[in-house]
C-alpha cells in the first residue's frame, strides 16, 4: 500500500470517530501549549531582569540595614544606616564613592490627575555612577542644590498606553507622603516640586519609574530623621567589587546588607534553573497524559475495527500494512495536536504576559514583561510532542498487526 493509500485511510478513521479524535487531540494541544507557554514566560522574566541589572555600572554595591524578611522588616540586629556608617564605608579601601539615598512612595497630583509613584532622594549628580548611559530629554537640567526641582523617569513621565503625557517639563507638581506617627495617628506631608528634567527611557525600572529628588527635600518629605534606607557604593573597579563587599563585611557582619548585581544574577539563573526542571517534569506529565490518550484511542478503535482489519488481511494485508495504518493515524494526531499547540501556546504567552501585568512596589506603573519564544526549545516541544505521540500508537498498531483474519471475520 502506497503512502498515499495510508494517508487517506489513516484521515478517513480519524474522521469517522471525530469526536474522540478532537478530544484526544485537544490532550495534546493542552500538554504541548502549556510547555511552550511556560518556557515563554520563564524565558520572558530572565530577560527582563537580565536586562535590567545590565544597565547598572558593574562596579556597584547596594547596601540596606541587614537581610529583610519577606515581609520587608529589618532583623533585631540591623542597624540604623546614617553619616556615621556612610562615613567609615566611604574610608575603606578601594571605594570610589558611597552614595546614601531616602526611599518611598508618593502620591503624585498634577492638573487634577493622580498618580502613585517611587521617590528617590539622592544627589542628582551621582546618576551616571549607578547608570552610566543615564541620559534626558532635552531642556533638562541636574540641579542637585534646588529642594524644590525634580527629575522625573521616563515611564511616570509617559505611562504605557497614555496618549498624553502625564508630567512635562517645567511642571509643578504636588508629591504627598502618609506616615503614622508613634501614636499610631496618620499625618500628611505635601511639597510641590517644578520638574527640571525628564529622563530618557534607561531600560532599568527602578530609574524609569522613579522621581529623583535630592536629600534634604527626600529627608524632608519621606520623614527619614537622617536615616538612610540605602547605601549604594561603587568600587574603584569592578575587579574591587568582592574586595570591598569582603570589607564591609568583616566591618558590620550581618547587621548590613551587601549585594551586588553580580550576586542578584547569579540566584535569579540558579531560580531559573529550577523553574526550567519544574516545567519540564510538568510539561512531560501533560503530554505523557495525551500519550495515554492516544493509546485509549486506538486500542478502542482495534476493537471497533476488528472486522475492518480482517477483511483487509484477507485480501492481502500484510502486518507491517496495518502496523504503519495505525501508527499513521497516531501520527496526525500528533501532527495535528502539537502543531496546534505551538500556535496556542505562542498566543497564550502574551495574553498571559498582559494579563498578568503587575504594578510595582511602591506605585507606578504596572510593569509588563513580554514572553521570550527560542525557536530550538519550540522546535524541542513540538518534536517530543509527536514522537510521544508515535510512541503512544505502538501497542495498539502491534495489537491491530497481530490479529488472525479467520479471528476477525467471525467476530460478530
């Protein structure tokens, strides 16, 4: 029998038994989509925070109060970061520059629209050492010595989706900060800021969707009492960043917080690597279960075509010609099915990649990350997809190839 002849013959079998094709089919679209789906968004994620940490200068250290705990509060032996700790960090050896910054959230007011938003409190010179490509539209001006200016991230400036401009240049704008006080009563600090400048998108969210003003205005307005939430150090080179990270250290112990950008990557691919396995086993259990789908399949339909493969037999099949009748049909299942479940999953990647759109501590915008598809691992999917496929039709095309004609037509 030509190849032609089993084709036909394959398509017309799975026809005549739609419906539990379709749902077996749908197995398989179910079980590759959702590994194509998940190897998008995880894919998606390294990438994202990939290219945020490779807009910093690598010769960075952040440094906060101590390890927090998952729900952000500082262990019992943090210390209070102030000039007298900027002061012996700023003295050790190898350490170009400490820059202490105030950190928190404000609700933004301009021409009666509103706005959450992170502030940063720094000296405005001291950008370019944490992000060297740093650069802003133009008529912006640094003015590191005015409390009253303001610069303003490029996607606070200009949220996603907006037609116009949130802040322009030049713009007053009304930055509230809400406190509870030791009475546990609430207070309201409000300060007006002129924006001087607006920056250029930097590729680095915390930037993008900050406003950076400097210290005394931040201490000011954020109620920090001259306590800084963050120091971040830069090292004479990025060959120093583990020296000075060691002699921090050994200075402070535990009650200082040290990380590098270095450091966060290396726990994010290591993160990583554990959700590529997780996914993998998950994706593997899905398609394993269309593969018993497909096994069910066609054992029922050897049963239901006994009398079929009889009188085929009798006219001179020969076993290998009902063995690849059904591994055929085995096939296009699994054509069909992980074709349709590269498409899908490709598609659901970026409805979920929308729909799961998050906003930002402290405000903001929400911060959607794209999913990222390797035409390797999709080709990957695909192919184990349709070889678990062709796998799965073995047992019953054997059993089909085994059947005694004389067996088959007397079957009633």
């Amino acid at each position: 029998m030509n190849p032609n002849d089993l084709f036909s013959l394959s398509f017309e079998a799975l026809v005549d038994r739609k419906v539990r094709t379709l749902l077996t089919i749908l197995m398989v679209v179910l079980g590759c989509s959702l590994v194509v789906v998940l190897n998008g968004l995880s894919a998606g994620q390294a990438a994202f925070l990939e290219k945020q940490f490779n807009t910093l200068a690598a010769n960075v250290i952040f440094i906060n109060n101590g390890q927090r705990s998952f729900r952000g509060e500082a262990p019992p032996t943090s210390i209070i970061i102030n000039d007298v700790i900027l002061s012996k960090i700023r003295s050790l050896p190898n350490v170009q520059d400490a820059i202490p910054e105030y950190a928190g959230s404000v609700q933004i007011d301009t021409n009666g629209n509103t706005q959450r938003a992170s502030i940063t409190a720094m000296d405005p010179n001291k950008i370019p050492v944490i992000l060297p490509n740093i650069d802003y539209v133009d008529g912006s001006s640094v003015k590191p010595s005015d409390s009253s200016a303001a610069l303003v991230g490029d996607t606070i400036a200009n949220p996603p989706g907006a037609d116009i401009a949130f802040i322009t240049l030049g713009q007053t704008i009304k930055a509230t900060f809400s406190y509870s006080d030791s009475s546990g009563k609430q207070i309201q600090v409000t300060r007006n800021f002129v924006v001087s400048g607006v920056l250029k998108p930097s590729g680095n969210s915390m930037i993008d969707r900050s406003i950076i003003i400097n210290r005394d205005a931040g201490n000011q307005l954020l109620h920090k009492q001259n306590k800084y939430d963050q120091i971040i150090v830069a090292a004479t080179t990025p060959d120093d960043v583990d020296t000075v990270q060691q002699e921090i250290s050994d200075q402070f112990g535990k009650t200082l917080g040290v990380t590098t950008p270095s450091a966060i990557m290396a726990v994010r691919t290591q993160t990583a690597s554990g959700n590529a396995a997780f996914i993998l086993m998950v994706g593997i259990i899905a398609l394993v279960v269309g593969a018993v789908g497909i096994v069910t399949t066609l054992y029922n339909s050897v049963t239901e075509r006994i009398k079929e493969i009889g009188t085929m037999k009798a006219i001179g099949a020969q076993n290998s010609t009902i063995l690849a009748l059904f591994l055929v049909e085995a096939s296009l299942i699994g054509l069909i099915g992980a074709s349709l479940g590269v498409v899908i999953g490709i598609a659901g990647g970026y409805v979920l990649s929308i729909a799961t759109t998050t906003s930002v501590a402290g405000g903001g915008p929400p911060t959607h990350i794209p999913p990222v598809f390797d035409l390797m691992d999709i080709v990957k999917v695909w192919s184990l997809s349709l070889m678990l496929s062709i796998v799965a039709g073995i047992y019953p095309a054997w059993k089909a190839s085994r059947l005694s004609p004389m067996v088959a037509l007397r079957r009633d």
